[in-house]
C-alpha cells in the first residue's frame, strides 16, 4: 500500500501493471490481516456514494483513488457485491498526494461531478474503465467532460461543477475522514466496520449474510 502522509495538502506495458497490481493487493491483504475495527457510523459519516439492496445487513465502505490501478482491480474484483441482497455499499473518495497520482485530485472531482450531476456511480465505473487512457494524457479535464457527455451530462455544466468550491469541499469531507482514521493507502475496505484485505471480502460478507 501507498505511503499518503501529505493526503490532506492536495485537497485545494499491461503485463507489468497486472502484476503491479496483484503485487499491490497481495502486500496490503498481508497487512489487514490484522483487522482494524472503526465505528461503522463513523465511517458513514458525511457519506454521498451509498448503494442499498435490501434490508442492510452487512455494510461495505471502500476508500479508494480513482487512478490507482489497486483500487480499479479491486473495484472489478468486488462487482458481486452489488448484486447481494442485504449489502450496503459505500464510495468513500481518498485522493492520494501528486507525486503518487498526479491526477488523483481532479479524477476524484470529476467522479463527484457526475454525482451532483445524477451520474455518481455511472462517471465512477467509465473513469475506472479508462483509467490507463487518462492518467498520461496532459489535459484530462476533457477527457472527463467527454466521458460524462456520454452520459447524457451537459460538458460545460460538468466542468464547471467539477472545478467548483462545493465539490472541492465534499472531496475534502472525505480525505478528512481518511485522515482521521490515519488510513494508509488505497483501497482500504471495512466490512461492518472490520478492516479486511480485498481478497477477503467476498467471504466475509457472505460469512455475515449467513448469521
């Protein structure tokens, strides 16, 4: 997992990322295995990205950087999730420094856009999709405003509330959140308020909706 000590100062080929990424997940599922327990309201807190289906029984809270290529795999990974009776999931956004990803800041901005915009989840799954076409291009912002026209969202709109002091604010709301919890990188999952390294999510979820 990624060192983000300076988190809260940035608010204001495939073969080789494959393994990266694996590499990634193994080294962070290795590190919560002991788990971390945090009040789930707590983790609730302030909370936009909240998906229901069902009664709740077991809620899910996933902190992740739209490019970090960890925490698409685990997105994709995770899918099944959605689809489970009695699961909350929930979209927490931690934006890592510049110097990790440089365009985590503004891709968390745009995916908080799509939100306000009616699109949250929609502009989260397209910017995962094509993260590896954004993330060294020199101008993403268009890139985003073009993603979201393709969402029927209107492209000056988008850019306007992606550059906006509200959406800045609810980013922060976050990252602070993160901070607090002195989480130490992306993604960093709970499961009913429990830590739990990725690969072993799908399992403890299902070991929950049994009880």
């Amino acid at each position: 997992m990624t060192d983000i000590k300076n988190t809260l100062l940035i608010i204001g080929g495939s073969v080789v990322v494959v393994i990266a990424v694996i590499f990634g997940l193994t080294r962070m599922s290795s590190s919560t295995t002991s788990a971390t327990t945090v009040d789930p309201q707590v983790l609730l807190e302030g909370a936009r990205f909240v998906k229901e289906n069902g009664e709740t029984k077991v809620t899910v809270v996933a902190f992740s950087d739209i490019q970090c290529p960890a925490c698409k795999y685990a997105k994709e990974t995770l899918k099944e999730l959605e689809t489970m009776v009695g699961v909350k999931n929930v979209f927490r956004q931690f934006p890592l420094p510049p110097n990790v990803h440089k365009y985590a800041l503004i891709s968390a901005k745009a995916v908080e856009a799509g939100r306000v915009m009616g699109k949250g989840w929609e502009m989260m799954d397209i910017m995962f999709k094509n993260q590896e076409e954004w993330s060294d291009i020199k101008n993403p912002e268009k890139k985003f405003a073009e993603y979201a026209k393709s969402l029927g969202l209107d492209e000056k709109k988008f850019e306007e509330t992606m550059n906006s002091k509200e959406v800045a604010e609810l980013v922060q709301v976050d990252a602070s959140l993160a901070a607090r919890l002195q989480l130490s990188g992306t993604p960093t999952i709970f499961v009913n308020g429990e830590q739990v390294g990725v690969p072993f999510v799908i399992d403890k979820v299902k070991e929950l909706l049994k009880k």
